[in-house]
C-alpha cells in the first residue's frame, strides 16, 4: 500500500468514530484534526471535501459491522443460532466498540434522511441491499 493510501486509510480510520457518533453535521474540521493529529492541508489533501471523508467513513463503519456479524455468523453451525446472532449483536451493542455510538446505517439514515442525497443513498443501500 502506498503512502498516500495509508494516509488516506488513516484518516479513515479514525474519522469514522466521531461520524458514527456526531454525525455529518455535528463532526467538524477541528475534530477530524484532534482524531488524525494532521493538519487541515494533509486531511484535504487525500479528500477532496468533508463529505469525501464522510463517505469514505460511512463505507469503513458499514464493512466493520458487516465484517463482525459475518464472523459471528460463520463460527455457529445452526441455523437458529446463525439467525439469532442479529438480535444479540445490538442486544448488547453497548459493549461492542464498533457499536458504541449505535449503529451506523441507523445513524446515517437518520440524520442523512434529508440533508445528505449521497449518505442517504449509502444508508439506503445498505438497509436494502446488503451493500454500500
């Protein structure tokens, strides 16, 4: 991986937190800078806006859960229990560090509902079809 993606991967990583747990709107410039410790020149220049980084964020937080429930699902051989996986992973959300904050197709589509088309179209993606 290049330097550049491992800059841009970086920002990713730890951005996507705080829009799990602001929002779009409530994550500002300053608080992407105090998470990656970059300056506002190295953070815009692997993105070419906030929404870039949202989106890219959304993407990350989305392929973690997506990633966890998998596991979960794949480590039981029953079928009931395979199915049961989804009400115990956000029965106990809470103690999940991806969770935390919630679920993040959740928290998209709502604050994204109407004031972010292309979050929307993310978190609608993934609600219907399993994929962002």
């Amino acid at each position: 991986m290049s330097k550049a993606n491992q800059t841009k991967q970086f920002i990713i990583e730890k951005t996507a937190p705080i829009f799990n747990c602001k929002g779009y709107s409530g994550t500002s410039l300053n608080d992407m800078i105090s998470a990656t410790g970059l300056s506002k020149g190295s953070i815009y220049g692997n993105f070419e806006n906030k929404d870039d980084v949202a989106l890219a964020a959304f993407d990350h937080n989305y392929s973690l859960i997506v990633t966890y429930l998998r596991k979960q699902i794949e480590a039981r051989p029953k079928m009931i229990d395979r199915l049961l996986v989804y009400p115990e992973t956000y029965r106990n959300f809470l103690e999940l560090p991806i969770l935390k904050a919630g679920c993040p197709i959740l928290n998209t589509s709502t604050e994204a509902d109407d004031t972010h088309p292309l979050l929307r179209a993310k978190a609608i993606n993934a609600l219907m079809f399993g994929k962002v």
